[in-house]
C-alpha cells in the first residue's frame, strides 16, 4: 500500500542536508563503474515512457538525468527534437555513442536537474528514467522541470518503487553504507502520493501506473558480479567497506535476490516494480 501524503511529509526530514556535498558525491558514485553496462538492459523502460507521454514528431524533448539516454533515444527514434542532459560527462558521452551509431540528431548538454539551464516553457516534455529521482533535492528538480515544459506539455517518469526490489535493495545497502544524514530517499518518487505532491499544484492531470521491469541473469552471483563492477551505488558500496563487510554486504543481497528470483534454480529473473508517471502541465 502507497503511503499517504500525511504519511509522507511524517518521514522526509525537516533539516536540510549540504545539497552540494552531497551532489558531489553523487557525482563520483554514477561516474564510477560503467552504467552504461547496466543502463543499456534498461532500454524497454524509456520505450514504454516514450509511448506512455505520446511523444510525437518534431516536439521539443528534454531527457533529464539521462545516464547513459534510454529515454533520450526512444524519443529520437520518434523523430522529436531531443535535448539529452546529465550532470556526469562520462554519461553523455555513452550516450552520444549510441545516438551517432544509430545516426539520430541529438543535442547532448551537461546540466545539473536541480538548476537546468534553459528557459521557462523551452520544451514540450520533459522525460527522466530512473534519473532525476536521485537528485538530493526533490523539490528544487521537480520545480525545475515543470518550469521548462510549457504549458500543456507533460513530464514522464519512471521511477524505481520504495515496495520494489531496487527500493529493497537501497534500503539493504543503507544497512551496511548508511546514507548522508536527512536525505530524502530517492525511491520517494515511486510512489504515488509523492508525485502527487512534487507536481500536483501545476498539474492539469497525473496518469500513473505501476509497471515491472525483469532483471535476468545467470544467478545471484551474477548479478553481484555486474552490479559490483559497474553499478555506481553498489560499486561504491561495496569499495567502503572492509573484507568482512563486504562478505556481510554480498550475503544480504543474495539473499534479497533469491527470495525475489522468480526464474527458478537455473536462471535468476527478477521482478522490480517501478511507476510510470505522466503529469500534463496545467
């Protein structure tokens, strides 16, 4: 069950953390590894997005916190004018690969989702896959992107779920890594209600639904192996800890895995619940 508004303002702390800190952090965390290696097998997700917000011809696309542009290249292959951004080089990068390799025009602009540097009403929508949920500060990105979609225009989400399996396994980690102090959990934008309350006051309308991405691999110790190497959350979960703590930290999310793998003794498939948001701007 989706926690209540009233239940929602109950748990985001009061405090504000150092955004900047923390943002710099961040920065170090998605520049690690190779997200790319993982983004890619995500590609179905920023499809689904890119139909669920009707993305047409000619309209102006913004990819918000795009890592590696899975949203960024469904909206191209519609043939829209699409702005791809990221606050890590190295990400766009990856992503300008892919749109050359696939001869589509894309403009690619390094650019922070808490302050983006455009003017108001530039886009027709705004889209953001497993990205701006990550920002520190959810207000500020939310406002962001409602302030540079023009009125009548939408913003698609698609954001991993507190209940889900990628929410579990940021809650597991933060048993072993705890995270920086007052920090809203990025799974917030799972849910419903939270949306609701990032976007809802310029909203003519919010369609949402909940949807299941499946991770498939070899086994539990094949995901380890990928998500340690070049996930930047686990890589550098995983690079804090000591010896032991790794041990502890591997043997909890295998247990997460195999309690979840719903593709039997052979093979691990893995259900993880994200919500596909679409607000129309008022």
């Amino acid at each position: 069950m989706s926690a209540t508004p009233e239940r929602l303002e109950s748990i985001i702390p009061r405090n504000a953390p150092d955004f900047q800190a923390i943002k710099a952090k961040q920065q170090a965390t998605w520049a690690s590894g190779d997200y790319a290696v993982i983004g890619t097998s995500l590609q179905i997700v920023g499809e689904l997005l890119a139909e669920a917000a009707d993305i047409r011809a000619g309209e102006r696309v913004l990819d918000v916190a795009a890592g590696n542009a899975n949203a960024t290249l469904a909206a191209a292959r519609r043939f829209a004018d699409v702005t791809s951004t990221d606050y890590v080089q190295a990400l766009l990068a990856k992503g300008s690969a892919r749109a050359s390799a696939e001869g589509l025009p894309v403009t690619f602009k390094v650019a922070d989702a808490e302050a983006l540097p455009f003017a108001d009403q530039s886009f027709d929508v705004a889209l953001s896959t497993f990205g701006v949920m990550f920002t520190p500060d959810h207000r500020k990105a939310a406002d962001e992107m409602l302030r540079v979609v023009r009125r009548g225009g939408r913003i698609g989400l698609a954001n991993w779920t507190p209940e889900g399996f990628i929410g579990q396994l940021f809650k597991v980690i933060g048993l072993h890594v705890p995270p920086p102090v007052g920090l809203q959990p990025p799974a917030l934008w799972g849910s419903e209600p939270y949306i609701v309350q990032l976007f809802g006051k310029e909203a003519g309308d919010i369609e949402s639904e909940r949807k299941h991405y499946q991770f498939r691999y070899k086994s539990p110790a094949h995901w380890i192996e990928i998500f340690r190497e070049y996930y930047g959350p686990t890589h550098k979960a995983f690079a804090a800890l000591d010896a032991s703590g790794q041990e502890k930290l591997q043997a909890d999310i295998t247990a997460l895995l195999e309690r979840l793998n719903a593709g039997g003794p052979d093979s691990l498939v893995v259900p993880s619940e994200y919500l596909e948001a679409v607000i129309v701007k008022h």
